[in-house]
C-alpha cells in the first residue's frame, strides 16, 4: 500500500436532519454539479428552484431544458420546438413563432409557443414581459391580417 491513507467520513460531514444552512450548501453544491451535467449532456438551461426541508426531508424542483435544432440548423428553443410540432393541431401556420402580433386593445405581443394539450387557449404569447394564453381561431386572424399567412 502507498503512503496514501484511507479516508472515512466523519460524523461531522453526515446529514442527519436538513435546516437552513445546510439545505443552502446542498443547493449550492447541486447547482455547480447540475452545470457540469449539462455541458456533459448538451443541455442549454439547467436549475434547481426553490427548496424546502423538513426533518429529513429536501425538496427542490430540477428544470432542464434542451434546445433542438432546426432544419435549416438553427438553434430551437422549447416554444419554438413545440410550436413546430403541433401548429397543424390547432390550424396555425408554421411560420408563426416569434411572430409579433398587434392585439384589438393595440398591444404588442410576441408568439412565443403552443400548449399542446390546452383546446381553448392554446397559443402562448408575451405582451409586457408576461405571458398570456390566445385561442388559436384569433391567432390564426390576426396573423392573416398583419402578415398574410
């Protein structure tokens, strides 16, 4: 055997119950490790949410998201990804995403996706850096009146 020694975990580095302080290092320790897995992995957006702990007990969301690649190999965020994918579903032309749409009140609001399982409102846009569900019948209108697709 080399001079190396055998290293054991002491007590001190063991997590018995989770409270503020050491539920903030895990987080931390998580989030570094999660950035390594994604330029691994090729994944463009990687986070932990807020957490909560109780006991013996961390509970925390873990968002990933991928960005695909068009056909004319441009990089697709998700909207864009399911937008191409489901437009037909809901009678939208392919080419609407990102599109910019005047709304009747005369704000501006940029299409950003498609909520696949929604039937009523199922067209994402963003007016004042929020996000708001269109039925895709005046989607549909206006595009055909402001750009004639």
């Amino acid at each position: 055997m080399s001079g190396d020694a055998l290293v054991i975990n002491t007590n001190q580095d063991i997590i018995t119950e989770f409270n503020k302080l050491n539920s903030q290092i895990i987080v931390t320790k998580l989030r570094e490790d999660l950035k390594k897995l994604a330029i691994k992995y090729g994944i463009n957006d990687i986070d932990i949410g807020p957490s909560t702990y109780t006991g013996g007990e961390l509970t925390a969301k873990l968002t990933m998201k991928v960005h695909k690649i068009t056909e004319d190999g441009e990089t697709a965020d998700t909207g864009q990804v399911d937008w191409i994918n489901y437009h037909t579903k809901f009678g939208l032309p392919k080419d609407g995403y990102g599109k910019v749409i005047t709304l009747q009140n005369g704000k501006q609001c940029k299409l950003i996706g498609i909520q696949k399982n929604a039937r009523t409102y199922p067209v994402l846009g963003v007016c004042d850096n929020k996000t708001y569900k269109y039925k895709s019948e005046m989607v549909i209108q206006l595009l055909k009146v402001q750009y004639g697709i």
